[in-house]
C-alpha cells in the first residue's frame, strides 16, 4: 500500500480534500483522519491553550495515535491507497524547542518520519488568497489568517527534504484545488514526481 500525506497549515484543505476523494474513488483510497484534531477534541482543548509541558503532551500523544491509525489500516486496507490527513512528521512544526527536540523526544529520526510515507502534497491555506474562516470550520484552531501561513510554511519546512514532494496552491475554487491533487497524485501513482 501507498502512504500518501496530505499537509499543510490550516485552513488548506486537508481534510476537505482527502474525504473527497475518498468520495469519488472509495475502492481507491482509505483516509487516516487527522490525529491532532482527534486528540485536541477529546481533549476539550487547543494549542494556543496548553503550555509548553501540555503541547509537548499533547503531540506525544498525536504521534502515538497517527502511529496506531496508520497500523490499522495497514492491516485493514488491502491494495488501496492510504491517504494521510497529516502525518507522523507534521508534529515537528509544533514543537515548543522546535523540530530537532521532537525527533529527540519521540527517540526517532527526521528522516526515519519521511521514510513512512511514499509521497507527500502540500497544500497552501486559503489564507493565502483571503479566503480563511479560522475556527468556524474546526473548533480546533486557534490562528488567525497571518498565523496561519506561516504555520503552513513551517509545516513545509518540516517536509521539504522529502524526495516527493508537491506542492498545491491556495485556488478561488475548492473543485479547482481537488483537481489540482488530482493531477499530483496521479503523477505520483504513475511513476513521475
């Protein structure tokens, strides 16, 4: 099975995005929903509410459970493709001491995180393109439009040396941003970069 990551900051997409091709090709591709918004929901919380000792906390915690999502459905999923709302190495982007201190802490590597995961698509937020609704979408962020690009450019920082990266950029049209992941997956899933 494929293990392809959909990141980026908020408001770009993600989850709108996975489900919809989950959608239109159920036979093609299982989601692994987004762990931290799992975690901060039953948690009853958000990021910019915990200090420093709860967020570390708080992503042990969602490293633990994308690690146990993504093992379910490796037994669960068959030949279809594993499409990721986030995965193991977003956490690094937030991290109080930064990404060097996650690696640390978890006892894993940066590039043993990469190494999970076969291509990753990083989606800009609407933010970018004024079109960002903050936490009326998901109870679960905290950043206004500002905070969140460059949420999403640490995020990419997080991701960049990965050897199969793309990135989509914010659209006017949630159909034209599903057709441009369309066109960069099917590039993965055909061989190209």
């Amino acid at each position: 099975m494929k293990r392809i990551v959909l990141t980026g900051g908020p408001g770009s997409g993600k989850t709108a995005v996975a489900a919809a091709l989950h959608r239109s090709q159920p036979d093609r591709y299982v989601v692994v929903p987004e762990a931290a918004t799992q975690v901060y929901s039953s948690l009853n919380t958000r990021w910019d509410r915990l200090d420093p000792d709860g967020r570390r906390r708080v992503q042990r915690q969602i490293y633990q459970l994308q690690l146990e999502q993504e093992a379910r459905l490796d037994d669960d999923a068959g030949g279809n493709i594993m499409l990721l709302d986030r995965g193991t190495v977003d956490g690094a982007a937030y991290w109080p001491e930064g990404p060097e201190h996650y690696w640390t802490e978890l006892g894993t590597t940066h590039a043993a995180e990469l190494a999970r995961y076969d291509a990753v698509v990083w989606l800009q937020t609407c933010a970018a393109i004024g079109a960002y609704d903050g936490d009326a979408s998901n109870a679960c962020r905290h950043e206004d439009a500002q905070a969140a690009i460059a949420r999403g450019e640490k995020v990419l920082g997080v991701w960049r040396s990965h050897l199969r990266l793309r990135q989509v950029p914010a659209f006017p049209t949630f159909d034209e941003k599903i057709r441009a992941v369309e066109e960069v997956l099917s590039s993965f899933l055909n061989g190209g970069y």
